[in-house]
C-alpha cells in the first residue's frame, strides 16, 4: 500500500517554482524562520504518520534543516523512518529570490563523492537513500562507469542507491537505468497531467525497485491554486480539495510505494495527508486520466514556471 512522504524542495529554500510559494512564506524568508517552518512542517508531518522525507543538495539549507530537526526530536538512525537525498545540482542562488540562476547541475564522480560528504555531514547515520538528481540518458550517468563504481561501493556499504527521472523521455531512463542496475530505488514526475512514465515505473515496481513519486500536484497547477475546473468540480463533489484529490489518484496505483508532498505550511500539509482517506473508483479515475496532455507541452509548462 502506497504511503505519503514529504520532500523539502519548497521548505529548504526561499525560491521554488510552486505555485503561490512566495505567498506562502509571507515574505518571511530569513534562514531562521525557513528552519522553524520546516522543523514545524516536519512536526506536523511526523504526527500525521509520514515517515519518509526527501531532500537534496540543491534545496537550499534542506539538507541542513532535515538533519537538525531529527537530531533534536532525538530520533534514532533509521530505527522507524527512511530518509533520502540526491546529488547532481549545486544550489547557487545564495538565498536570493532573484537569482538568474538557482542551482546548476553536474553529474560527474567527482561531484559525487564531494556533494556524498556534504550530505553525510548534515544527515550523518540518518541518511539511507542517496540517489542521482535528475538522470537522464542524454547526461550520459547512466553510461558513466565511474560514477557507477562508485554508487557500488556506497551501496555496498549500505546505502540505498536511487535515482531522479525528469522531462519527456522518463521511461526511456528508467528502463535504462533497469538494464544497468545496480538501483534500489525510482522517484519520478507521475501526475494527472503527466502519466507517460507509468509503464516504466510499472516495470520498475516488478523489478523490486521501491518507486517514489514527485510533482504529484504538478508544481500547484493540480490544486485549487491550479484552477482546473475538470479537477476542482469532481474535489468538490466528492468534499475534498484538488491537491488530495489528485494525490489520491497517485496513491491507487498498484506500482506506487511513496508519494511526496510539498508542503510548505501544516495546512497544506493536512490538506494532502486527506489524500489517504479518498476512495476512488474505476469510472472516477478513468474521467480524471482525460486531464493528461502530451509530456512535451508539460515539461515546456514547468520549465516556464517562475521561482517566487
């Protein structure tokens, strides 16, 4: 059974892409009230029965905020949640709202082995998951022997070795990443607007990967903030909000394992943790699939979306 996990791109930095996100944070962007709204969102996160979370090295101070809040709740090493990060991407913005550029991506070994021990030292024995941020088969990672190596032997010494799909073409890299191997876990993009991966990341499912989804909400456009009437009436009439509508739909599928969400307040958090109450049926989800549309109109839709 699919559960609900929370990942802090949104909570570890100032500027995202979601919709609203500058709202959200009420112009209050000083690294001290991040951290107290991200251990708060956590708080609110844990009580709710989430226990697996997600960051990054390019979100921000997530790392840094994840692995303070465990410290002080006094959680032992993985003794009951599971906590994942990902290399790749270098946060630039400096915490700036207006950067030009927010982070910048590089997935090479020697990347790797600086950015393993920058999360190490933030999440120390907390860390489980380590997985390559946004892999893609023009990057060529997924070719690259020395950066494979050098997974193995973190795998071998017991990490769990993942890695993040991304753009038009995510099937094509997860069935890559299949014939590889080496991986233990999948996070890719499947949403109501964007469900071209769901073969692969059936696949995926069968081949013992545990599989993770992002953007189940699609970066805001499939909450109330989204504003898709097809969405919002069928939440409406089923007395939920879009944002648990849509998450619900992720949770009924068989190959799901974990879904994140992006809150950056507890009450978009309580919002999408209503997702696991919602029972679906065939007729619902089959209406609710006519939202998709082609994979390159939406990662051209997300590309455009300003960070706020």
């Amino acid at each position: 059974m699919a559960v609900i996990g929370l990942g802090l791109a949104a909570l570890g930095r100032p500027g995202y892409i979601n919709l609203g996100h500058g709202q959200d944070l009420a112009g209050d962007t000083e690294v001290a009230s991040l951290r107290d709204r991200a251990h708060t969102v956590l708080d609110a996160a844990y009580a709710g029965g989430v226990r697996y979370y997600d960051a990054a090295r390019s979100y921000g101070r997530a790392e840094e905020f994840l692995g303070s809040w465990l410290t002080a709740r006094g959680f032992a090493p993985r003794a009951d949640l599971t906590v994942a990060s990902k290399w790749g991407y270098t946060y630039t913005a400096n915490w700036r709202v207006d950067a030009q550029i927010n982070e910048v991506k590089e997935l090479t070994v020697q990347n790797l082995t600086r950015q393993i021990a920058e999360s190490r030292a933030l999440l120390g024995q907390y860390l489980g998951i380590y997985q390559i941020h946004s892999a893609t088969i023009e990057s060529g990672v997924l070719d690259d022997h020395a950066v494979l190596d050098e997974l193995a032997q973190l795998r071998a010494g017991g990490l769990q070795i993942g890695f993040t799909s991304t753009g038009p073409h995510q099937a094509q890299t997860i069935r890559r990443a299949l014939e590889v191997g080496g991986f233990d876990v999948v996070q890719a993009t499947w949403n109501l607007l964007e469900p071209s991966a769901g073969p692969a990341l059936a696949q995926a499912h069968a081949a013992g990967l545990r599989v993770v989804i992002k953007e189940a909400v699609a970066n805001g456009r499939l909450t109330d903030r989204g504003a898709i009437p097809q969405l919002v009436g069928a939440a409406q009439r089923g007395g939920v909000t879009a944002d648990a509508l849509a998450l619900a739909v992720v949770l009924a599928q068989p190959w799901v394992d974990v879904v994140l969400s992006g809150a950056t307040t507890v009450s978009m958090l309580t919002s999408n943790l209503a997702a696991a109450g919602v029972r679906l049926n065939g007729n619902e989800l089959e209406e609710l699939g006519s939202l998709a549309i082609a994979p390159e109109l939406y990662w051209n839709q997300r590309s455009g979306l300003p960070w706020n």
